[in-house]
C-alpha cells in the first residue's frame, strides 16, 4: 500500500498517569526521547506477549477484532459528525500483494505491522496509549466505532487511535490520503480504522527515523504559527509549540515529526507523555543487556602478571537483536586491589548488524597493571548515556579476578671503575639486570642510587634509563657516569620503577644489590 510521507498527525492527549506504576525513572531528555535501537528492536515482543500485555492492563483491544470494511460515522464533537471508510487492507509499502486483516486480534495486527516496517512493538503500544489512552485509559467501545458516551471527544475511538492524518479543521475534519483510492477496497483513501491506523502511522515513523538519519529535509513540516521545523538527527528545530530542540538520535526526530511538542510547557503531552509510558511499561535496558552479549570470553593472555608485563585481553561482543546497534564505546572496565574503578578504552562508536549480517565484533586490547594485588575486570559498553555490562552465551565468562605481582629483576653483576676514585674524577658504574620472568618486562626507570654513607641526603645518583624492555629470561647490560663532588664511603644499588613502586633490585634470593666504595 502506497503510504504518504507528509502527513502530520494531530495528537490527542489523554493520559492516565495515576494507573502507572511508581518507576524510578531519569530525567526527561528532550534531546533524546529513545534511541535508535529502542525504536528499531522489533522482536522485543511476541504476538503472544503483546496479547498478554494488552489484557493484563485491562485494554478494550485485548478482546478486539478487526471488522469488516465498512463506512461508518463518527462523533466529532457534540455537534459534529465524520462519516469516512473504514479500511482493513493494509500491507508493507512497496509489496503489490496487500493483506486484508478482517477478523485479526488487535495484536496480531500489531505485531505483523511492526514486523513489516522494523519498529518495536512496545512504541506502537506506547503511541496508542499517549494519542488515544486505548491501553489504560479507554476500556469500553462500541461496535460502530463510537466511544460510550455520545457527543464526546472521538479522538479516543479505536478508529482514530494513533492520530494519523487527522485534522482539527472544522471544515475538512479529515484527511483522507493513506494508500490508493480503490473501489471496493479503499474508495475514499480513508485513514480511519484501527488497521489502517497501525499501519500507516508505523510506516512513518520508521521512515521519519531514516529520513533524519539521512539529513533529509522531506522531514521539513511548516506549523501554523507560522515557522518550519525540519527533523533532522544533530539538527536544531523549533518545534510548533515553540520549544527548541536538537534530536541526538534519528528515533527522537522521528517522534517529533510524528509530534512536535516537547511536553515540557504543557504538561505531561508531547513527547514527554511518550517518554513517560514508556519507560514506565518497558526496560530496555534489560532487553538490551540480555542481547548484546560476549560470544566468546574474556581471555587475558596471563593470569598472574608482574607489573610491567604486557597483558593481551581478546573477547567478541555480539548483537542478537533483530535490528543494528552502534555501541558508543566498548571497554574492559575493572577494580584495582583498593576498590577503585579502572577503565581501559577499547573502541569507539562499535557497529554491529542485525543478528544474522555482520552482527559480531572481536577485541584485541594491551595493558600493563600499575598496582600489585588483586584486580577484577570485565568488558563493559556505552550505549544511550547508559553503562552496561556485556552478558554471556552459555558456557563463556565475562567476570575474572587475578593477582599482581612485582616483577622478579635481579642484578647479576655490578662494578665500579675506578675501584677507590679521587674526587673529581669521572667514575663509572656497569650492571647488568636479569628478567627472571616467563613474560617480557617493561621497566619505566632503571638507575643507580647513589649516597654517602655518613651524609644520605642530598643524593649523589648515578642517571638512569626509561622505558626499559627486558626479554623474559635474558639480561641486559647498562653503563652509567658521574664525576662525585665529595670524599667518603659511598652505597650504591641498582633501583628500577614499575607501576606505581619503586624498588632496590637484590643479587638474588632477597639479598641486597649493595656495593661500597670509597672516594678520595
């Protein structure tokens, strides 16, 4: 069925809030309503689960079955009336073959639009109940469409449910462009009628998203205060109730195309009200937790490392969500022997693909831990503003602690030359540092203390070497000089840092690499 992209739905609001339950939710974002993935993760809920959800809030359309096509009139107001056609026959834009749904549960017909167009059943769910309040606030109807008490307000009539292409002007009540004029299917284009409410208004969104993501202005709308909004992801709007905003996500502008008002100045309409439902009635968060998972474990390449050492951490993080994901960064975050949190950036702005395409991203990231002791790290994304930690497929480990410890560096040899030098005289010092580790060691600083036995400060040391890489189980040779200013008994010993310590390097076994020599 042909849709129409430049339809701007008139939203009713008839919210009721005392039914929500009491959730503890974050601050309204204007600037971010949902995310891209919130909209676009259609398999969020089964037929079946949309069915229970719809009778376990006690909802008119839980009981409700598509009639037949009809042409049917509806109260306006108390003086008003709209006669238009109802349409069943919907189908997925671009596909010649349509689907007459007469005789469909509410749920089946959502459950199939949404499948169609790629949206999440819960914002569908979530647009009924902020434009006609047909999931808490509305539990009675009549067969004709007409809502319970006559004269009332027809905006609440399943009929008009979603708020797509209705009109307050009183001399054209509504605006029938949705699809094809077709005798004895749709004669007039009508819009009315729950089917075809479901499925042109979710055909918009999902195309308004692309659309903003694309920076098309086919997402333009000209309100009638007299100004332009133009939809766009990253792209400042005025909205028509006058409120400036900059969606940060292709859905928010979307919502807004569907609905250009916050909801911030009015109450709790706009996109407030759709913020509030939903959070209220769905927890991404644990839908998106138990679907971007670590397909393989977090492997570390040792799992008693000396500070120093360079430890590889490899995992793959998977996405199996019917819909893609871009993950604002994926990291190893982790605890050091003190409690504190450590983060360790792995990758920006991660694109995974649907489940199915290239849906899976490997990870290979290089460390060195600064403190001894016992760290705990496991892989972590950014999504949303949103921390979360990666589940696991069965079997595989996101979770893993291990000790630190200092490196094991001796000193095999240290000589000085002259043996007893005269004060002013050049003097050398020659060491050689053995790596009695099985892994390679990467010093920050070697050098040689330097003090007089009878005045220890101020130190007279010898330079020293930065960034030293040590082959594990080899030795390596290092000279330094220094003319010394003052007679007496001198100490001398080979000291290196690693992480955050500094420590006197020893013969072996414990025993001090200490050498005396007196100067003239």
């Amino acid at each position: 069925m042909k849709k129409f992209l430049l339809l701007l739905p008139i939203f009713v609001i008839s919210i009721i809030f005392t039914c929500l339950p009491g959730k503890v939710l974050a601050a309204y974002n204007p600037n971010l309503v949902i995310t891209d993935a919130q909209l676009t993760a259609n398999n969020t809920m089964s037929e079946q689960q949309i069915q229970d959800f719809l009778v376990a809030k006690g909802s008119f359309l839980a009981n409700f079955t598509v009639p037949a096509p009809r042409t049917v009139t509806y109260y306006i107001d108390s003086t008003r009336t709209l006669t238009t056609y109802e349409n069943t026959t919907i189908g997925p834009y671009g596909v010649s073959t349509e689907v007459d749904v007469q005789g469909w549960r509410a749920s089946r017909v959502i459950w199939q639009v949404c499948q169609w167009y790629g949206v999440n059943p819960q914002v569908a769910l979530t647009i009924i109940e902020k434009e006609s309040s047909f999931i808490l606030g509305r539990t009675s109807g009549r067969a004709d469409g007409s809502i319970a008490v006559p004269g009332a307000n027809s905006y609440a009539t399943y009929a008009w449910l979603m708020g797509y292409a209705y009109t307050e002007d009183t001399s054209n009540p509504a605006v029938n462009v949705c699809g094809v004029a077709t005798p004895g299917a749709n004669p007039s284009k009508s819009c009315a009628g729950f089917a075809s409410q479901i499925d042109n208004a979710i055909w918009a969104v999902a195309n308004w998203m692309n659309l903003a993501n694309a920076q098309s202005t086919g997402n333009n709308y000209s309100c009638s205060g007299g100004w332009s909004g133009s939809y766009r992801t990253n792209y400042s709007t005025r909205l028509c109730d006058g409120d400036w905003i900059t969606p940060t996500s292709g859905a928010t502008a979307a919502l807004y195309r569907y609905t250009p008002h916050t909801g911030l100045t009015n109450g709790y309409a706009g996109n407030r009200a759709f913020y509030l439902i939903y959070s209220n009635w769905f927890d991404f968060s644990k839908y998106l937790g138990d679907n971007i998972r670590l397909s393989s474990s977090l492997l570390l390449s040792n799992y008693a490392p000396a500070i120093g050492e360079t430890v590889t951490d490899t995992f793959t993080i998977k996405n199996y969500m019917s819909s893609p994901i871009a993950l604002e960064k994926v990291v190893i975050t982790g605890r050091d022997p003190g409690g504190a949190p450590v983060d360790y950036p792995i990758s920006y702005n991660v694109m995974l693909d649907a489940a199915g395409g290239n849906d899976s991203a490997s990870f290979r990231e290089e460390r060195k831990f600064q403190s001894t002791g016992v760290h705990s790290v496991w892989v972590s994304y950014l999504y949303g503003g949103t921390w979360y930690s990666a589940a696991v497929d069965n079997g595989k480990t996101n979770y893993m602690t291990f000790n630190v410890h200092m490196p094991n560096l001796t000193v095999t040899g240290l000589s000085i030359n002259p043996g007893a030098p005269n004060v002013g005289q050049e003097v050398s010092i020659t060491y050689t540092v053995k790596n009695n580790e099985a892994k390679d060691i990467k010093a920050d600083v070697l050098s040689v203390g330097n003090r007089l036995t009878t005045q220890w400060y101020p130190a007279r040391d010898f330079g020293g070497y930065t960034d030293v890489a040590i082959p594990a189980g080899q030795t390596v040779t290092y000279t330094v000089k220094r003319t010394l200013d003052t007679a007496g008994l001198y100490v001398a010993v080979v000291s290196a840092r690693t992480g955050n310590y500094w420590t006197d390097l020893n013969w072996g076994n414990g025993v001090s690499s200490r050498s005396y020599y007196w100067v003239r």
